[in-house]
C-alpha cells in the first residue's frame, strides 16, 4: 500500500510540470523551498527521494532548492 502511494506522488509530481516555465505555478514546489522527505525503511533504502531531487534540480537549474531525507 505504501508503494502504491509513492508511485501516485511521484506521478502526481512528474505529471505536474513538463519543465515549463510558465507553468511553474500549478507545481507544487517552488524556488527556495525545503522539501523534507520524511519516511521509514522503505523511504530510506528507495531511490526514488534522490530521482525526486534530481528531476527538479534538472528541469529547474536555476532554482534553490534544498532537500532533506530524514527517512530511517
């Protein structure tokens, strides 16, 4: 079940930008926020906070965005 969820936010997250500029307010992350991944094992040993990561500092290079896993 919690994969599941995990699979709908990310598509949730990819799904919600195409790397647009112009498009960049209906995204729910924004230039210098903090976002905070914050889960147990399966959060800690997945790769998908750092495919999060990578994919918005990729579409947003000028963006500063700080991120933070504090799964255990």
């Amino acid at each position: 079940m919690r994969l599941a969820a995990v699979l709908v936010f990310i598509a949730a997250l990819v799904l919600g930008c195409d790397g647009r500029a112009e498009d960049s307010t209906s995204f729910p992350i924004r230039d210098g926020d903090h976002v905070v991944i914050w889960g147990d094992s399966i959060s800690d040993r997945q790769p998908w906070p750092k495919t999060i990561e990578h994919y918005i500092l990729t579409t947003h290079p000028d963006w500063r965005v700080k991120f933070t896993n504090l799964s255990w």
